[in-house]
C-alpha cells in the first residue's frame, strides 16, 4: 500500500500537475488517446503509480494508474474528499466555467459530490429507492425493449447495434424506472448525451439536461407514481426539488451511457474475440465472462471517480497539493494487475464499480440490464457478425468514458416476433416495482396526438449516432 504523509511544509516536487519535474502531462483527450487508451496507460506507469495529465485544453489532474494505490485513495474520504468545491483552479478563474469537462466535475448536490454525513443520507435515498425494483420485473421490461428494437432491425439484416440497440434500451428502461413521459425524456436524452462527450457544446447540454430534470420533478410532485422518481420524492431523507434534481442526474448519468458502453463493448468483445466465438458457435452463452472482461480491460468509464486532497499530500513521491483534481483510472489500474483472462473469468475484483464509500449503488441492476441485452441479442440473431474489421471501429473522445463510435453488424434477416410501430416504446407499462404485473405485449400507437411526442422522441434516440 502505497504511504501518505502530510507534506504541507514541502517546497519540492512541485505540486502542479501541469509542472510536475520536467514530464509533460499526457493528454487524455483527442483522437490519439480515443484509438489507443493503453499507450497513454503504458507511458504513464513508467512514472510510477501516479502521474500529471491534461484532461482538456489547459485542465490539469493527477491520474492514478495503479490498483493498490488507487484503492488507498478511494478507500480514504479523511484525505480524499469528492466535493468538487475544493476545486482550486475551478475556484480562482484559471479552469474557466465553460470547459468542457466541467458539466461532468462541477458540484452537484448529491450523492457523488459529496461527503461524510450529508453523503450518507443522499445514498441512502437511493440505495433504499434501487432496493424497491424488482429483479424480475426489470428483467423482463429489458427483455420487452430488446425484442422491440430487434423486430425493428431484424428484417434489415444489418444495423448499428450503438445506435440502434446499445444506446437506445437504456434509455428504455430508464425511462421506465423514473416515470418519464417521451416528451421530457426527449430533453433527457439530448442533456445526457453531450455532457458525456465533453464537447464544446456540453454547457448547452447541461442546460437542455437541467430543464427537463426539473420538469419531471414538478410531474411527480404533482403525480406521483410506482416509480424511482416518486420513491425518492417519498423517502424519508426528504430531499428538496433541488436534491431530487440532482440525485436523479446522477442516476440517469451512471445507468444511461456507461450502461451503453457496457452493452457495447461487450458485443465488440463476442463478436471479435476468437476465446468467445467458439462458445458462441457452439450455442454457448458467455455472457457474463464477456461482461467480467470489459469491466476488468475496457470499463464504460475509464478515467473519473474523482477526488481532491483535503490537505497537501506526498503520493507515490508526488506532492498533491490540496484542491488539485486526482482522477482514478479505473483502466489503467484493472489492467495493470497483471492478471490474465482465465484468472479474470468469474473475478469482480476490478475496480469497474469504483470502491470505498462511493462504490456504485447500481452494480446489480446494470449487470443485470448489460446481460439481458446481450443474451437476448445473441439469442434473436445467432449468426450476427460484424460488418467491418474489429481494428476499423472507432472510439469517441473524450476523457473519462470508454466508448465506441459506432458498432456496424451484418446478419440473416429474420422476421419480427411482435407488431410494432414507432412509438411502442414510449407507451406506458406497468412499474418495475415488487407488486407490477408482467410487462405488457408492444401495442401500436394509437391516433390521435398522443403518437406525437411518442415518435418524435424515437426519432431523436435512433438518430443520435456518437461521431466522437
């Protein structure tokens, strides 16, 4: 385990990490880090388990690559804190407010910005709020969403699993769990989508984001349903609109796009790798050994669970100075364990799920998502291939995620199981709580203005193809 020291008095090595000694800071964004993560990984380590990065244009961190080292700082909320109000640079003007990467840094009153008591109660609401979803019930609305985006590809023969599977039955489900009607999911997907991407229009993605939180909590003050959202809104931790706000960004940003990448790199993985094609020809399902694996080598959020030091502090021989952002690579560190794969097959040591106080509350829901998604796919288009070379997939950029641009994939066309028309998948179904019925069968929309808003937002998931 790597020592902590209290170094305040210390006037060497610097504690910038934009000037730490005479090594630059490996920039981790731009489309050299998107094509090739571990490269970065590989000259970072050469440094030692700690080293200075560029997370944007002028935005600098410290990035932790190894596994012990990595667990001592998420293991100590006394040292390391997660409110993003310590933030000095953020502070003092030098990291100015529109940097892209601040929609996904910025403090945010809930349970991952937050520390100690005012921690515990807001993951509590949502640990106690997750608890009331019923596993089955879940599964089954997951199942329900993958067989309807599947009859609508199925007769192509060939489709954009990103675009048209891994993207969009996230957003589904979740839409489902809190209760959203299409026309503010509508807002929701638009806000979600580009704070991810840390682009230069992740401002306007934060504002698009806000209203339409702030719309679906008025809905259930005045509403309230067998749903998240109106679970959270009934805790006792009674949380203001505000927190309710917050809590529920928080929970659409871990289980939406990290959920897609998850789905993803999971089928890239059974789909190229030649230690899953036989189990796949031979009617196997290593679904859950594929899922172990993306989470050890290629995790949906790859650099992030971020913390600042309390007060300065000497980490593997670096100076830390208080308020400066430490990310974790989560990558970095599962890979850098030297574990190989049938040591990994089965393991949940990875640190996928972060660690600590702050491990994710989640874990067994979006396992359970990722799972169904793919033993469902495999399971409707067994012969499904990929439609280009595994090393022509791109990557999109950014600094903190894992995920692909695209995932193109050609099959034999098979007919559809159920009627569907655009905008089933907006329709209401029964709660995904542990007294719902089982979901009901897809139905067409019906005429009139309500098949509206349905399509429009359909329209708008299936369109929205990633090209960073």
């Amino acid at each position: 385990m790597t020592p902590h020291r209290n170094t305040s008095s210390a006037v060497t090595p610097p504690g910038c990490p934009g000037h730490a000694g005479a090594r630059p800071a490996e920039r981790l964004f731009g489309a050299e880090f998107a094509a090739d993560p571990m490269a970065s990984y590989t000259r970072l380590r050469a440094h030692g388990c700690v080293a200075p990065v560029e997370i944007a244009p002028g935005v600098h961190a410290w990035l932790v690559t190894g596994y012990e080292t990595a667990l001592e700082v998420l293991r100590s909320p006394e040292r390391y804190s997660k409110d993003p109000r310590r933030w000095r640079a953020l502070a003092d003007g030098s990291v100015p407010a529109d940097s892209p990467v601040v929609p996904m840094m910025m403090y945010r009153p809930n349970a991952l910005w937050t520390d100690g008591q005012e921690h515990s109660r807001l993951r509590g609401a949502i640990t106690d709020s997750l608890g009331r979803v019923d596993p089955d019930a879940l599964r089954g609305y997951v199942e329900h969403s993958a067989d309807t985006l599947i009859d609508r590809i199925g007769p192509r023969g060939k489709a954009d699993l990103l675009s048209e599977y891994g993207a969009v039955l996230p957003l589904l489900v979740f839409n489902q769990l809190f209760g959203c009607p299409p026309d503010i999911g509508d807002k929701l997907v638009d806000g979600m989508s580009g704070i991810f991407d840390a682009d230069a229009d992740a401002e306007k993605a934060n504002a698009v984001l806000t209203e339409g939180v702030a719309e679906l909590v008025a809905l259930k003050r005045r509403e309230p349903g067998p749903d998240l959202s109106s679970w959270l809104m009934a805790h006792p931790a009674r949380l203001t609109d505000e927190e309710m706000m917050h809590q529920l960004v928080l929970l659409m940003g871990a289980g939406t796009e990290p959920q897609q990448n998850l789905i993803c790199n999971g089928l890239r993985l059974l789909l190229s790798d030649e230690r899953f094609a036989g189990d796949l020809a031979g009617g196997s399902m290593p679904v859950d050994d594929a899922i172990d694996e993306v989470l050890w080598t290629d995790p949906p959020l790859a650099n992030y669970a971020i913390h600042y030091p309390v007060q300065d502090v000497e980490l593997d021989g670096n100076l830390l100075r208080a308020g400066t952002p430490v990310l974790i690579s989560l990558a970095a560190a599962n890979t850098g364990t030297g574990l190989a794969y049938d040591r990994r097959r089965g393991n949940r040591a990875h640190l996928a799920w972060s660690a600590g106080p702050h491990t994710c509350p989640a874990k067994g829901p979006a396992h359970l998502i990722a799972a169904t998604a793919l033993e469902k796919l495999l399971d409707r288009l067994p012969d499904i291939e990929l439609d280009v070379p595994v090393e022509a997939l791109r990557w999109r950029q950014g600094p903190f995620h894992r995920a692909l641009a695209a995932l193109p994939v050609r099959f034999p066309p098979i007919a559809p199981t159920t009627r569907w028309a655009p905008g089933d998948e907006g329709a209401a179904s029964p709660a995904l709580s542990p007294s719902a019925p089982a979901v009901s069968a897809s139905r067409a929309p019906e005429s009139g203005s309500a098949a509206g808003p349905r399509r429009s937002w359909w329209n708008r998931v299936t369109r929205r193809t990633p090209t960073r």
